[in-house]
C-alpha cells in the first residue's frame, strides 16, 4: 500500500491517520509542493492520497500555484476509484475539484467542537460507526457548498458541511479528526502568538477543554482514521 502524503503547511502532520497508516504498513510518499516538491503526474503509482490542512484559502491559487495541478491529481485518483482524504483545508480543495462552491470566512470554529452525523452517514463505511454526535477538534475559518453529487456525512451549528464523500471512497473532512491531544497541544505551542491574537483565553482554556473532550475525540478520530484506510 503506497499513500502520497500532500502536507501543505508548516507543522502540520497526520496524526491519528499517520497511526492508522501505520497498523497497516502503509509505504508513505510525502510532498510538501508549497515548498517546491513536485507532484505527481497521475495517481498510477500510489494507492491513495491524503491531503493536509493550512493557513491558506483553498482559492489561493496566485500564492500556491501548485493548487489546479493537485485538483487535476484528485479528478485521476477518483477517475481511478482511489481513495482520497482532504482534511480542513484539503477537504475544501476537494470540493473545489468537484465544482462546489468555496466561501472565504464567515465559519470560524477553533478548539473541540460537536459535529453531528447526517442519516446518510448511519450507512457510510469510513462513519457508520461513530455516535450521532461526537466532540472533535476544529480550526478553520472558511467552509463551502457541496459539489453536486457528494453525499453530506456531518455537520455543525457552524459549519453545516462538515464531511462528506463523492464516489466510492473520496472523503472530505472539515473538521481535524487527526488531531490527537498531543497533537492539539504541540499546535497550541507552535502556534501561540497566532492563536493568541484569535484566541487570547486559549491557554487558560486548554487543559479544561482537553479534560473534556479529548479522550472522546482522540476515540472518534482514531475510529474515523482506521475506517478510512480500510477503504484503501
């Protein structure tokens, strides 16, 4: 099992889905293309794809010209009903690929949040299993519409498109289902003076919000990271 890995941010990494790829003794091709990596041309050599989270808007195409030539490897990866995982801001860059619609701001969530499965999702192989709701880490600004034939998976007060899949097995994820707690708190150190200017109470608020709702959510999205790769 070969995984290209599209990290497209500093300090960002996989996680709990890093875990999962583990247990099954993924072989992982990690580009970073905002710092120059190529992409690959087509999905032929790779089995499935997982894209990464960022700072950036999925419609930053003049800062990271890279952007309509990972949206062209999505369309193959799915041509070829390989699996594919966007999460945050890949999930956006797969609805983009898919003609949905990409809403700069107006959807702000940070810390552990409640999302809640869709009935559509009871059924679905990478969520069927979790609780109708659960508490799961979120840090994004923007959101989009779904592209028109996606099925919607979960959602939030917030942000109504939470996950969603296109096809047999192309997942996009708002939310950072990745983010363990060790994960979450290595972001609130590496992070801080961002954080900070947002977030001022953060640091007083961590360890609490951490106490509740980590342990739920590092279950969940292990649960969501394993069911995932199984699709591989």
């Amino acid at each position: 099992m070969r995984v290209l890995v599209v990290q497209n941010y500093d300090n960002t990494g996989l996680g709990q889905v890093g875990a999962a790829l583990a247990e099954a003794g993924a072989d992982l091709d990690l580009r970073r293309p905002y710092k120059g990596d190529p992409l690959p041309d087509d999905a032929t050599g790779h089995d499935a794809m997982v894209m990464l989270g960022g700072g950036q808007n999925a419609l930053a195409d003049d800062d990271y010209p890279y952007f309509p030539a990972l949206l062209e490897l999505i369309r193959d990866f799915a041509a070829k009903d390989r699996s594919v995982l966007g999460i945050c801001l890949g999930s956006q860059l797969v609805a983009r690929t898919f003609g949905g619609e990409n809403k700069i701001g107006g959807a702000s969530e940070f810390g552990w949040h409640k999302v809640s499965l869709t009935p559509d999702a009871r059924t679905d192989p990478v969520l069927g299993a979790l609780p109708q709701d659960f508490p799961i880490f979120e840090w994004h600004d923007d959101t989009f519409v779904l592209p028109a034939n996606a099925v919607r998976l979960a959602g939030s007060d917030i942000a109504e498109n939470q996950a969603f899949r296109i096809g047999r097995a192309v997942y996009g994820f708002q939310f950072h289902f990745e983010a363990d707690r060790p994960m979450v708190k290595d972001w609130s150190t590496s992070f801080a003076p961002l954080i900070a200017e947002r977030h001022p109470d953060w640091h007083d608020r961590l360890d609490g919000e951490m106490a509740s709702n980590g342990a739920d959510a590092d279950a969940a999205g292990l649960a969501i990271a394993r069911a995932w790769v199984a699709t591989i």
